[in-house]
C-alpha cells in the first residue's frame, strides 16, 4: 500500500504529465512506497470526478510523428496518485494534508498567477483560497504540532522559482507571525527547478497527451528526502537557475511569440503556425539572434553549438502534428509570463546596447493581440489576471508600453518604446504574414 509522501497543489495536465509520471517511475524503481502523491485542486472539482470511477488511475499518452510523418504515441498508466481534493470544497483537507506527518513534499503547479498573494487569506486560517494562503496556514499547523519540515517545490515556469515562492511565502507567514516566518526560513527548503515538457490541455481528463520529451533540473535540497526522479530522466543539479534561464528565455519565449502572432493570423496551433515558413525563419532568428546571446557561456551549460542544437530541436518540437497546442491556450495570462519571457532578455540586450527587434515585434504581437479581435474578425476574451486594467490603457503605443506592472522601467525606455510602437504599427496596418516577410 502506498502512503501520501507529496501534496500536490494544481492537479492541471501539466503535473500529470510531468511529475507524477516521474515519481511513479521512481517509485516503481526503488521500491519505496512513501511517495504517493494527493492531488490537490484549487478551483474545480472535474480532474477528481473524472478520476474517481478509475481508482485515481490515468493514461498518459505520448504522442508525436516518426520519421516519415506517421503519427506515434506510448502510453503509460500513471498509478502514484492516491487521491484528490477540491480545496474550495473542502479547505480543512487541504491544510491538514500539508500538516499530515508523512507529507514530505509540498509540490506546485499552480501556473504563473497561481503565486499573487491574496492579503484576505491571512484571516481565513481555516479556509484560505490561495495557493500561498494553503501553504502558510498548513505550515502554521505543521510548526504548532511539532512535526519536522517539508520541502515546498515550485514546478512553475518562474524565473528562480523556488526563491520566488520562498519571497512570497516567507513574506505572508511574517504577517501572520514573525517566528513562523523564521522556521519556514530556517526548516523548510524552496528548491529552484527547470520544468520542460510541452503538454496541451485535453478535453478528456482520463487521458493526458503530451510530447515524448522531457526535462526536469531540480536543485538536491531537499528537507525531508524526495523520491529518485532520475529514474524518469530528471536532473539533480547544484543551481537550476541557469538552466531555468535557458528554459523560459527559449521554450517560452518563443513559445508566446508564436502564440500572439498565431492567434492574430488565425492559426490556432503551434504546429499549423511553425508551419508557415515567414513565422518559422522569425522563431529562428529570434533565438538564434536576440536569445541566444544572452545565454552563451553566460549560462556555464550551453556553449554556441549547443544552443544551435538544442534551438534546432526546439523547432522540431513545436512542429509536433500530434498534440494540438492551442496557441490561444498559450496566449493566456500575458501580463504574468512576458516579464521573464521576453523582457529580462530586452534588458539584458538594451544594457550591452543591442538591437531588440524581433523582441519588440514580439510584444507588440501581444499588445496587438489584447484588441481581442484577430485579422479575420473573429472575437475572444482576453484571458488575464490584469485583463480589465490591461483594457483600460486604450491602444496608444506609448501608454499600452507604460503599463508599469509588466513592463516597469522600459516605458522610460525610447530604445524600447520606439521598435514596439514601429512593430505594432506595422502589424496594425500591414498584418502579422507582411510584417513577417518585411524582417529582415
Ligand atoms: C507554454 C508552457 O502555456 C504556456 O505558456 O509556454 O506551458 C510550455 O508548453 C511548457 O512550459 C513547456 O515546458
């Protein structure tokens, strides 16, 4: 019989596909069965009534094209859950689950918004409604019963994750109580880790598709030991910073370049827009161009030749036929993903007084794409944490670039400003295919 050794906050398809799949393989490998996960939903209860009826049993299939174009897919039966709450409908659950004594890990996939605190939670002790609330609360009933530390593991696309969500932790326990605070700081431990493994939300949540690849660098510092992820080809390293840099800088940076000039287009995956070939030589030339200098040996892992290699199976993964990657599903929370996505290279760029063009063509695809309206004349919402203050800004240039919460300082910045405003110009009047052919 398995036992609960890992509370998982955010049972999304991304944590089915990715750590859960690795701890399974862990566990069947080393025999230990103290790592069964709890899954925890923070909003909806359908992940837990869709994998009821099947013991908390899923299908993880893996899907990509072989050589000559064929489509493929392996399936594996991921059988480490143990069961899942639905934390509004039950909170206590959640909190006593954190406090449980064999709960070694607190793990997150709460995607980017998922780490904005909510200050309300620090009065709602027994039922908190934010990721972080649940987790200063559970450890407050963790350090009164005595009970030893838990290691809390960030598997979100954050730059520095693990320190981040330290930050926020460490700074809503000191609301709370000052020596709580300084036993999270002293015992618990906040791993940074790079997560990568591109996995599309499913309509049918018995079964999660998502590519064959997969990477995961997390930092050994573990507070009350962790399952051997190696076993699913996960990386133990010393400091996952470098590689979380390379990540979102490549991955995600050039996956929300394709979202935002996709939706604009019409094309509605990352495939179909990877396909056309003015939007494929534009990724490539992002990367190789403005991303990749930013990286070399900076990074200590990845010298030119392997960032050409390692961008060359990018492209491949993202022409993937078999997974369907909405690129509306990408264009998602903007405001929360573009600063480490895009904007931390802009600096980097900006401060060695380099060109920023396709960086600017970038944004601008996303500031182009907040009308919510596409060329064709089709509508969406605009799907985002800031989407009402973001709608307030109206369609100036300079204003939409002065929005301080994404882009702080860089309104101030005319190197910024000027190739933004001259992209978004161009796409407005010419559409995103001419401005694509007009790059250079
Ligand atoms: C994507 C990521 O939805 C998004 O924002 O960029 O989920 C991406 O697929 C993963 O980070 C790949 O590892």
């Amino acid at each position: 019989m398995a036992l609960v050794g890992i509370v998982h906050l955010g049972l999304g398809a991304f944590a089915r596909a990715h750590l859960l799949p690795a701890t399974a393989a862990a566990m069947a490998a080393s025999g230990e069965s103290h790592w069964g996960v709890l899954g925890v939903s923070l909003r909806h209860a359908e992940v837990r009534d869709a994998l009821v009826p099947h013991g908390f049993e899923y299908t993880l299939a893996l899907r990509d094209a072989d050589a000559s174009g064929q489509p493929r897919e392996r399936r594996e039966t991921i059988r480490c859950l143990l069961g899942v709450l639905v934390a509004p409908e039950d909170p206590r659950a959640v909190l006593e689950a954190i406090a449980a004594p064999a709960t070694r890990i607190v793990s997150l996939t709460v995607t980017e918004k998922g780490y904005l605190p909510d200050p309300a939670d620090l009065a709602r002790p027994e039922a908190p409604r934010s990721t972080l609330g649940f987790i200063v609360h559970g450890l407050a009933l963790r350090r009164a019963r005595g009970l030893a530390p838990v290691t809390l593991l960030s598997c979100d696309n954050l730059a520095s994750n693990g320190r981040t969500l330290r930050g926020r932790v460490l700074a809503l326990a000191a609301e709370l109580d000052a020596a709580l605070a300084e036993w999270i700081a002293r015992e618990c431990t906040f791993p940074n880790s790079m997560v990568d493994r591109i996995v599309p939300r499913n309509d049918d949540l018995a079964v999660v598709s998502a590519e064959p690849f997969f990477d995961w660098a997390v930092e050994d510092r573990f507070a009350a030991g962790r399952p051997d992820w190696s076993a699913y080809g996960a990386r133990f390293v010393a400091h996952a910073e470098p590689y979380e840099l390379l990540k979102l800088r490549m991955v995600n940076g050039s996956h929300s370049a394709i979202a935002y000039l996709g939706v604009m287009a019409g094309w509605a995956t990352v495939d179909r827009a990877i396909g056309e070939p003015a939007l494929r030589r534009f990724v490539e030339a992002l990367m190789r161009e403005e991303i990749e200098p930013t990286l070399a040996g900076r990074a200590g892992i990845l010298e030119d030749a392997d960032l050409a290699a390692y961008r060359a199976r990018l492209i491949e993964r993202f022409a993937n036929p078999a997974l369907a990657h909405r690129t509306r599903q990408i264009a998602m929370d903007g405001s929360q993903k573009i600063p480490q996505r895009w904007l931390a290279t802009v600096r980097d760029r900006l401060a060695r007084d380099e060109s920023i063009e396709r960086l600017a063509l970038a944004v601008a695809a996303w500031l182009h794409f907040l009308r919510g309206i596409d060329e064709a004349g089709q509508r969406y919402p605009i799907d985002d944490p800031l989407a009402a203050d973001l709608a307030a800004l109206g369609s100036d240039a300079h204003t939409l670039c002065g929005f301080a919460p994404v882009f702080g300082d860089l309104g101030h910045e005319p190197r910024f400003v000027a190739p933004v405003a001259r992209q978004l110009a161009a796409l407005r009047t010419r559409g995103v295919q001419a401005t694509l052919e007009a790059l250079p």
